[in-house]
C-alpha cells in the first residue's frame, strides 16, 4: 500500500508541474548602459509566487523517492517564509500535516499563505533555533524534517530537468547576448547558487555566477575565509536570504564572485525596480538588482557588452507593511535615500558611485 501511494503522489506533483509554465524573463531598460542587456527572470509568477516553489517540488520527490515520505507522515521545515509557503501547497496536495518553523519576525502575509494552504506556523524568537526546534518536532511526531538547508543542493538535478539555471539558458538563446556575462542569485540555503554554477560549468559555458549576500550574513564570511565555523547572532533583515550559519547546501566553489549588498540598497532596488516595471518585488530581488546594476556599470566601464540575469525571488506584496512602509524603514533605522540617488544615476548614466565615497 506505501509503494502505491508513493507512485500516487510523485505522479500528483508530476502532473501539478505539467499544469504550470515556466516563469517569464523579461528585459529592463538601461538608458546608462548601452549594449549591456539586463533581465530579471521572475521567479515570483510560480503558483506558489516564489523562487522556492522548485525548491520545494524537488525536496518532496526527493523525500518520496528516498522513502522519508510515506502515506499520513508529518512534513515539517525551517523557514523563513517563502519555502514554508510552497512545501505547505505540495503537502496539502498530498493530503499530509505540514508544520512550518520559523522566526517570530515573518511577515504576516507569508504566516497569512501558509495557513491558507493548511499548513501550521510554530515560531521561534531567536532565527537561530530554526533547526533544532524542526528537528524536534519532527522527532516528536514521528514525521520528516525536510531541512532545506542541507538538501537544497542534492534534491535538485542540477545537470537538467528544467532546472532554474536551463531554464534561463533556453530562454536567453533568440537574445543578441544570448550566454549571459552574469548570472546574479542571493543565496538562503545556497541550492540556487550550486544549481546555477554547476550548470555552467557542466555546460562548459562562459558565464560567471555572482552571488549577492546582506552584510550580516555569515555566506560571503565563509567565501573569503574558508572558515564553516562562522555565525551570527541576528538575521539579515532581507528575507529569504542571509544566514546565521554556513549552510550544507551553500557551494562556493561554484561562485565567481561575492557582493555585499546594503540593507538599504536592497530596500531602496527594490522600490526602484518597481517604478520601472509596474510590479512590486521582494528586499532579496532588491538585493538581486543591486548587484546586477553595479555588475553592468563595472561592465561600462571596461567597454564590454553583453547580458545579465537577475532574480526576482518573490512578490512585494507579501512586504507592505515593512520594506514599502516607510515608517517601518524609519523605525528600524533604514534612510534609504541616498541609495535612491546611487542606483537612479546608474540606471540613467551607467555610473556607478560608492556612497560616502
């Protein structure tokens, strides 16, 4: 009977993914910078509205197919928000318990999405007792810790199978830059930026991996220094990516560069992308935008052409009462403003100019 059930529910997610499309990739306009091509491929147009909707596609069939997933087994999972929210859809799908971990800090619409989809929400106040309070509920009731963190990397075929990174190379090919100079991606659990990188190399193409991190996150620590051991006692206020602690799934091998981003050039991207394009993103695309601008200008300035791909990991939406709140911004002691000026001049001129410098 378990046998018969599994097959069920892999052949359940398989027809959910032959339902959806892929999610688009479309072009911004750089007046600053021209013959260097900039796209954001929008993750956020998933069925669930993020970039974790894969994450967790690939976590569930790799839990069924590794026999951790049976028939009435409680799925549980450290989150922050996005993940929690598409795990919450698939397990409901399968008709299975899903209890979400996460810091007490979440926005309420994510808190909001995964009670819509039948899931529970048990909080932490410190973001750095996600794993073992995972870990012990699913201990306790007998259930599977999905732990994205150390199986984001290993769930998803990397080689293919319409992965994030095929994806973007298919739809890039008909573009004048059709191998992108850059590929830009925070990093959460890390299995997005191995995804990526490893496609690259697998394909034997020429791109190069950026990888955009908050200041406190320990992720671009441990990529100078080699050092695992590294944490940090807060999160890093951009939600989705940043880490208290070197993740399992995070690769650095496969990285050609790391870039700190400021909290508030992420915030201040973000509401600048949404003037451009008409629709409101998260503070991790904001983050994802930063660092694909300053790449471009950096590219202007050595006289190179060519493309560059960005993220769009979820909606806006789910941050009105933070990132797009301007009080929020005043209270947590966010001005935001000159990064205002900084990326408007780089969007307008391709000159990219240090703040305080």
């Amino acid at each position: 009977m378990t046998r018969t059930w599994t097959q069920q529910a892999i052949a359940c997610i398989e027809r959910d993914y032959q339902r959806t499309s892929d999610t688009h990739l479309f072009p911004l306009e750089l007046p600053g910078c021209k013959g260097i091509d900039m796209y954001i491929k929008d993750e956020s147009s998933h069925p669930t509205g993020s970039l974790k909707h894969r994450l967790a596609r690939s976590l569930f069939l790799y839990g069924l197919c590794n026999g951790w997933i049976r028939e009435g087994t409680t799925v549980v999972e450290a989150s922050s928000g996005s993940t929690a929210v598409s795990e919450a859809y698939f397990a409901r799908m399968l008709g299975l318990p899903f209890i979400a971990v996460m810091p007490r800090s979440t926005s309420p619409a994510k808190i909001a999405q995964i009670e819509f989809y039948g899931g529970q929400c048990s909080f932490v106040d410190d973001p750095a007792q996600v794993y073992a309070e995972a870990e012990r509920i699913a201990r306790e009731r007998k259930g599977h810790n999905m732990d994205q963190f150390t199986y984001a990397e290993r769930a998803t075929d990397w080689r293919g199978n319409n992965n994030i990174a095929e994806s973007i190379f298919n739809q890039m090919k008909s573009e004048p830059h059709p191998l992108p100079s850059w590929i830009v991606v925070g990093a959460g659990t890390g299995g997005t930026s191995a995804t990526i990188g490893r496609f690259i190399r697998y394909q034997e193409f020429d791109s190069k991996l950026c990888v955009v991190d908050p200041p406190n996150s320990v992720f671009h620590r441990y990529y100078e220094s080699g050092d695992a051991s590294v944490t940090l006692d807060a999160g890093s206020d951009v939600e989705g990516i940043g880490r208290p602690r070197v993740e399992a799934s995070f690769i650095p091998g496969v990285i050609d560069r790391m870039m700190v981003v400021p909290n508030e050039g992420s915030y201040a991207a973000m509401r600048y992308l949404h003037k451009m394009v008409g629709r409101r993103y998260g503070a991790s695309t904001g983050t994802d935008f930063y660092g694909a601008l300053r790449l471009a200008c950096e590219m202007k300035e050595k006289g190179q052409q060519g493309s560059i791909v960005a993220m769009a990991c979820d909606p806006g939406e789910r941050y009105l009462d933070t990132y797009y709140n301007d009080a929020w911004l005043e209270k947590s002691g966010y001005d935001i403003r000159p990064y205002e000026a900084q990326i408007h001049q780089a969007v307008q001129t391709g000159r990219w100019t240090e703040i305080g410098a």
